[in-house]
C-alpha cells in the first residue's frame, strides 16, 4: 500500500512541476503561436512522458525489492534462542 501511495505522490510532484508547461494547452485555439514555442512545447511533453515512465519503472523495482525482502524473511527461519541442555526425564545408569 505504501508503494502506491509513495507511486501517486511522485506523480502528483511530476504533473506539478509540469502545468506550467501544459496550462497553453488548455487554452486551445491560439492560431499564432510560434513554431519556437511550440517546439519547446512538444520537447516538454517528451520530457513528461518520459519521465512518468521512469518513475513508473523505479517504483516497479522498489516494489520488486520489498517483495524480495519479505519473501527472504519467510524463507529463512527463526533462530531458536539459547537455551539450556534438554532435560532428562530418565536416570542415568551406574
């Protein structure tokens, strides 16, 4: 749970950082915005896109390895603690 939650923020940050850019998208019909700007427009989606991947494929991996730690704590078993020699319920021969 803690995966997902951790996963939505860093998207949330990303989308975030990134309104600025998109917020001329929302305004739509702007015939006369030029090519330079739109360039730097279509560089930024590019950039967003990839880095909402990544963050994707980074959290995968976190997951990946907080299974892998909690799958190696049920594989290995818990030590006993020291204790004393069994007892012995029969006497020994003389």
């Amino acid at each position: 749970m803690m995966s997902g939650f951790r996963y939505w923020r860093r998207l949330a940050s990303l989308w975030g950082e990134y309104l600025e850019l998109l917020a001329p998208l929302g305004a739509g019909g702007q015939g006369g915005t030029a090519e330079a700007e739109q360039l730097l427009l279509t560089e930024g989606l590019r950039r967003l896109a990839r880095e909402l991947g990544e963050t994707a494929s980074q959290e995968a991996r976190l997951f990946q390895a907080e299974i892998d730690h909690l799958a190696f704590g049920l594989a290995t078993p818990a030590e006993e603690p020291p204790g004393q020699a069994p007892r012995r319920y029969a006497r020994v021969k003389p």
